[in-house]
C-alpha cells in the first residue's frame, strides 16, 4: 500500500493524468470544430433547388449566398475533398467532371 502513496507513484498519477488532458483537449476541440462545420454545411440545404441539373432559376438566392459565405473554407475545402475520396473508398471509378 506504501508503494501507493509515494513520490514516485504520485508523480507517475500526475504525469499520466497530464498526457490524457493533452491528448483530449485537442480532440474535443477537433469534434467540436467537426459538429460546427456539419451545423454550417447543413445550412447550405438553401442551395439545394439551385444545384439540381435542369432547375428553372440557376441563380442562387441571397439566403444561398448567405448560407455558403457563412461556412469557413477549411470546413468547405476539408468536405469537397473527402467527397473526392468517396469513390475509390467505395471501390467505384474515379469521377471526372468537366468544367465549364
């Protein structure tokens, strides 16, 4: 029990302790930004009517605009390139989309 109680074993506590708050903060930090950018990118469901191919009015409108100025662009950036990734994790052909 002696073993327990001393200076040793309290410091091995503290430092143990220390490196699960280092490795947690960030982590929660991480999820927290993540649930913050899902929350912006599912305000861009206002976009949705101006992105379907053969909409009547291609112009989005201020709500649109407002919606997607309002999503940071490493949040944005990190999602367009995971999307990227989906098919070839899906084991299905590369997508190859012309610009116009």
């Amino acid at each position: 029990m002696a073993a327990l109680t001393s200076p040793i074993s309290l410091t091995l506590k503290a430092t143990s302790l220390l490196l699960l708050l280092v490795i947690a903060l960030p982590l929660q930090t991480q999820l927290a930004g993540a649930q913050e950018c899902s929350t912006q990118l599912n305000n861009l469901n206002v976009c949705a009517p101006f992105l379907v191919p053969g909409t009547s009015n291609p112009n989005p409108s201020p709500d649109c605009c407002n919606a997607l100025q309002a999503v940071p662009q490493d949040c944005f950036c990190n999602t367009i390139q995971i999307a990227a990734r989906l098919p070839s994790q899906c084991n299905i052909p590369p997508l190859n989309c012309p610009t116009s």
